[in-house]
C-alpha cells in the first residue's frame, strides 16, 4: 500500500449503526481540510492514517463539535491480526464513553509482521502510541486492550514507555522543581508511575497466552502430548521470531528466554513496574474451546488453580467464572510439579513466571462459549474479531466496557 496515500476519515451514524445504516463515507485530500457527514443524531468518528490501516474512533456530536477526550484507549491484535479486529467493541466503548474516550486501533503490527517477535513488534508500538498521543494533546490517561499476541505486545511496549515524557518539554527545561535537584531528577519525579506521560488505569488482555505455548496443554490442539508440543517447540522458528518466544527457544549468551524476561525489572527495560503502575489489570480467558490458548496461560494460574465449578452469570451469558483477585504471595515450597525435569531444583520458567505475573492483583473472567456453534471460533469469538462470524461474543465485549474503569 502506498505510504503516501492520504488519510482519510469515515463517519457512521450511531443511530443507524445498530440497524444496519449504510456508513457515510468521505475521503478527505489533506489532514488540515476535512470534510464530514453530520447526521442528525451525531456519529463516529474513524479517522484512518497515511497507510489507511490504523485508525482513531471519536464521537462527534449533531453540531458538528469534536469533544476532547482525556482518555485514550489503545488495542492491540493477534497474531496474524489487523485493526479491523476490534473496531466492534471500539464502538461499544465510544457508546459507552462518548466524551470521554478515544480508541485508536494499532495496526502497525498486522499480518506477517506479528512474526517479528514480541520485542520489535512492541517497539513498533511503543512508536506509534507517541505518534497518536502528539495527536491528542487532551489526553491524560491511557488503558491497552490486547487479545492474544496482541497482549504480550502491549506488555513490552509499556515498559518501553514506562516512565517517559513524550510531549518533549523536558528539553526545553522546567521550572516546576526544586532548585536543588537536577533537571534529571526532577523529570524522574514527575514522569515516575506514568506511561508515555500519561496516568495509566487499565490493562486488559483476551485469550494472552502470558505464560508461552510451551507444555502443559497451553496449546490445547496438540491434545496434551508432551511429545508433540515438543516437537513443535523445536519447529518454532516457522513462525518466525515470534513463534521462538512463544515457545521459550529463543535463550542465548546466557540471557533467559524473552517472556521470562518480561516478568522482572531490568535497568532499562521495567516491565513489571510498568504493569504495576496500571490501576485495573484484568485477564479474559476461555475456559473452554479455544484451541490456540489455553485456560491456564491466558488466566494466568497453575493448573490446580483452575476453577472446578463454572456457572452462567445472568447477565453476561457466556461469562462464567468472575475472580477479583488481591496479590498472590509467594509460597515458600515449591511444588514436585514445578520442578524442571534435570533434577536441579531451580523453578521452571512457567512457575517463574506465575509468580512475578501475579506478584499485582488481577481480576480473572473466565468465558465458555460452550452450547453454540461459534464454539468452535472461541478464540476470535471472545474479542467479536468479526461480528458476522463472532457475535456470540458480545456479551464479553460488554462485560468488558461495562467494567472498564474511567
């Protein structure tokens, strides 16, 4: 696609979008002269950019006025994903929070790209967060929706912004801070707990396998043979960088494997501070069918923490476990399970894992699409990745904006 091709903005009506109404589309020459389609109730607002693949979603009333949002949503896709993936519950969101919210819909990672490895796709990120933010000079506070890959992603890219002010005034000197201190110091005091500059509320992932795809039915289509998950460990490469973090190969000169990494603090790399500085951390897993990931990596638990009993909730049918859980101290024993398979008594990377991931409190729902034909699509049904194909999912959808914090 050309890289030059100008954006453009589309606007649909939020009366009609509910029933159908043909989207009002208008293709605009530069950024500076838009033309828009008013309905009379008001509409979304989709401006895309150069390429025409990421996108922003705003509210504009009947008048005609832009609010200006304080807070900006940023989702994430999967593997093999594209914006596209999440335009539904984008506007569930803006429904929701019309004022309030923005949600801009990354694409810099999509299709073959998200076999770039999690790193480089979370430094792509972390670049185009700045670019919308250096859009929106409204904004104060910032929340990341990832789903599958796409939440892995944003855990990379949040350390990457961690504690750093994007607006560039550090530069040009402040006057806000004591005499006595350095420039440095005071820039640290200001942005410390911050991400991008920004207030950081929500983290929320959907079917993120947070703890890899290697072993203990984190695949579940390999049917829980050890023999073949290894098998297909040792092919990972297929799937390009990607595919060797997924499945933990890709330790070398003696560093551990990147998503173990990412649950420590390094001197320039603070994930779990990053993590932490988020005021609402959830996790939405399928407990059922979904065949690409598992129960237990995308809930982050051990097996034996797994619910037993699920039940419907009224309101969100295919909601059927809610776990609003506080920090998960460390146990002073560790398990026979737990143990690597050479005898040595270090934990094994899963465990490790586990227990730096739920060092923060995280509220776990757990999803069963169990009953319908869209069963089978679980892993793209929890995000509604197309309503035509996943629409049994929008009561997770809902759930999850009905829950979203301000």
């Amino acid at each position: 696609m050309d890289s030059e091709r100008a954006p453009h903005v589309q606007e649909e009506d939020i009366e009609g979008a509910d029933r159908g109404t043909k989207k009002k589309r208008v293709n605009n020459e530069t950024k500076k002269k838009r033309r828009s389609y008013i309905p009379k109730f008001g509409c979304f607002r989709i401006e895309y950019d150069a390429t025409g693949e990421s996108f922003d979603m705003e509210v504009v009333d009947a008048s005609g006025q832009r609010p200006k949002p304080t807070h900006l949503i940023i989702t994430v896709n999967g593997l093999i994903g594209s914006a596209q993936n999440w335009k539904f519950a984008a506007k569930q969101f803006l429904k929701r929070y019309p004022d309030d919210a923005i949600v801009h819909c990354s694409e810099c990672n999509s299709a073959m790209l998200t076999f770039d490895g999690v790193d480089v796709m979370g430094e792509r990120l972390a670049e185009e967060v700045i670019s919308v933010i250096k859009r929106y000079p409204s904004v104060q506070k910032i929340s990341f929706i990832g789903h599958s890959l796409g939440g892995l992603v944003a855990r990379y890219a949040i350390a990457k912004l961690y504690g750093k002010d994007m607006s560039m005034e550090f530069s040009q000197g402040n006057g806000n801070c004591e005499s006595q201190i350095s420039d440095q110091e005071c820039h640290d005091r200001k942005y410390e707990g911050k991400i991008a500059g920004l207030e950081p509320i929500n983290f929320i992932t959907s079917a993120t396998p947070h703890l890899g795809s290697r072993g203990h039915k984190q695949v579940p289509m390999f049917c829980g043979f050890y023999s073949l998950e290894k098998a297909v460990s040792h092919v990972a490469g297929f799937f390009g960088r990607t595919g060797k973090h997924l499945f933990l190969t890709d330790s070398k000169n003696g560093k551990p494997p990147l998503l173990l990494q990412m649950v420590r603090d390094s001197e320039d790399m603070k994930f779990m501070s990053a993590l932490r500085s988020f005021k609402h951390r959830v996790a939405y897993a399928n407990a059922r069918y979904d065949q690409l990931v598992g129960w237990s990596t995308s809930s982050i638990r051990r097996r034996n923490e797994l619910p037993k009993h699920l039940s419907r909730h009224e309101k969100y049918p295919h909601i059927v476990n809610v776990e609003t859980a506080t920090s998960t101290s460390v146990p002073e024993e560790v398990t026979t399970e737990s143990k690597v398979s050479s005898g040595s008594g270090k934990l094994d990377m899963e465990e490790e894992m586990i227990r730096g991931l739920t060092s923060m409190s995280w509220d776990r729902i757990d999803v069963s699409f169990s009953g319908i034909r869209q069963r089978y699509l679980a892993h793209s049904t929890i995000q509604v990745k197309s309503y035509r194909f996943n629409s049994d999912g929008t009561d997770v959808v809902q759930h999850m904006v009905d829950n979203f914090q301000l």
